[in-house]
C-alpha cells in the first residue's frame, strides 16, 4: 500500500494540477485504484482537489517534508554558489543527481547570454550514460552501483557523437574518474557541449554533479578552473552543513515545493 501511496504522490512533477486519470497513468496503477489513494490523500490534507476535480500537493505534505530534518538540503548548500559560477561564466549551470539509472535535475540557472541548446530542467530525467553529468555521477560511484550500470542501464544515441558501445563507454567512465571532469561534446545536441564535475562526500564518492553546457565551438578549458573551484566548495559545504546529508530526502522536499508553487 505504501509503495503506490509513493507513486501517486511521484505522478506530480511540478507541472500543475492532475485529473484521476492523469495520476493513473503516470502512477502506473488502475484508475479505482488510484482514485481510491487520492481520495485519502485529500481527507488528511496531502492532496487538495481544486473547483475542477483537479488535485495538487497539499501544503500539509510540504509541512511534513519541511520538517523531516533541520540541516539544509543539498539544493540550498549547493545555491549560492552556483548564482556565483552562473555570474562568471554566463552559461547554463545545472546541478543533478543520480536516481536508478537516470541523472536527475535538481536546480538549474539559465543564462540569456549562452548560446548553447539546454534540454535539463529540474525534474528532468536524462539516460545516466548519455550526458556528461552522468558520466561523473557514475564514474564516482561506488564500485558497485558503476558497475552495475555500465552493465544494466540503457544506452541510447541522441546524435552521431553519442558514444553507445559499452567497451568505449566504460573506457571513457575510466578516464573521467583519473582526470575527474567529464566532457560530452554533442552528445545530447549537436550544438552543445556538456561539462560536469563530481560535488564529493565524506566517503568520496559523488553525492551529486555541477555541470554546465556549451556551445560547442567554444574551449571547455575557460570554464574548468571555475567549475572546480565551485564544486569543491560545495562539497566542503555539504560536509561541514549536513554531514548526513540524503540526496533522496533533498529531491523529495524540492519535488514538493515545486508542485506546490506551480499548483
């Protein structure tokens, strides 16, 4: 019962309010049985229902995730220094994290200056072996969860430039661990190129990736110095701020808070 409470309440992706049918659908679950757990959820407040039988996250949920721990989450550690990175280097900056075999946005700041094509957008998903913050978020991962998936997750070619072979794949996972940046050049979009680097936690391992993209007529070895720079400073703050910090418990307040706001 619990598990589809979670996928009801996963089905609101910050994209406004959702019919029965809608929450269904995303929810993978039948419609009865999902109007059923809605209809709960709205009697204790963590779902609302609006004039049009639409239901949105409940601000009783947003209390309770608000509550769930004192420390600040990542997002907010992480945000003052990527508005600092954002001001340097005029580009699209995004912060992610890994979830199953996806990369997961979680905050991003758009610049009108770049010139680069940007898909990322918090709440996005993009295949983990795809990108260039994929590329970090595996590459400093445990042995056993990079294993893993460079042997399970999909690979799937966006361009002629996306590396699909998984021997290649894992040499270039490889490399990035040494030289501890990665650089996706036209691998989402012809045009751009991605560059991410690892935020680190107290077991070295990466708790989440800073990446930004280019146009990929321009040199990724401008924006490096800063790009690093900022990522060790925010994993001295996610350190010494929320030593426990769960990157899990973060996404889920910052799910919520969105949903909330663009109810």
């Amino acid at each position: 019962m619990i598990e589809r409470v979670v996928r009801v309440l996963a089905a609101f992706g910050g994209d406004g309010p959702l019919t029965a049918s809608e929450i269904a659908r995303r929810s993978d679950l039948p419609v009865p049985t999902a109007h059923r757990i809605v209809t709960d959820l709205v009697s204790v407040g963590l779902l609302e229902r609006d004039e049009h039988r639409r239901f949105r996250v409940g601000v009783r949920l947003w209390e309770l995730a608000a509550r769930s721990a004192s420390a600040l989450t990542l997002r907010e550690i992480a945000l003052p220094y990527l508005e600092d990175l954002h001001a340097v280097v005029k580009e699209h900056i995004q912060l992610s994290i890994l979830e199953g075999n996806d990369v997961l946005t979680v905050e991003k700041l758009t610049s009108r200056q770049s010139k680069s094509t940007n898909v990322a957008r918090p709440g996005i998903r993009l295949p983990v072996l795809a990108c260039a913050s994929g590329l970090v978020l595996v590459a400093f991962a445990d042995p056993e969860t990079r294993g893993k998936i460079l042997e399970t997750a999909s690979v799937t070619r966006f361009t002629e430039a996306t590396i699909v072979d998984r021997a290649e794949l894992r040499d270039v996972v490889a490399d990035v661990r040494q030289s501890g940046f990665a650089v996706a050049r036209g691998w989402i979009h012809p045009a751009t190129t991605g560059i991410a680097v690892p935020i680190l936690g107290f077991d070295g391992n990466a708790v989440a990736a800073l990446s930004m993209t280019n146009s990929i007529d321009k040199s990724e070895e401008m924006a490096l110095p800063a790009l690093r720079t900022t990522s060790r400073a925010i994993s001295r703050a996610v350190r010494m701020g929320n030593p426990g910090a769960d990157p899990g418990l973060s996404l889920l307040k910052h799910r919520i808070r969105r949903a909330t706001e663009n109810s």
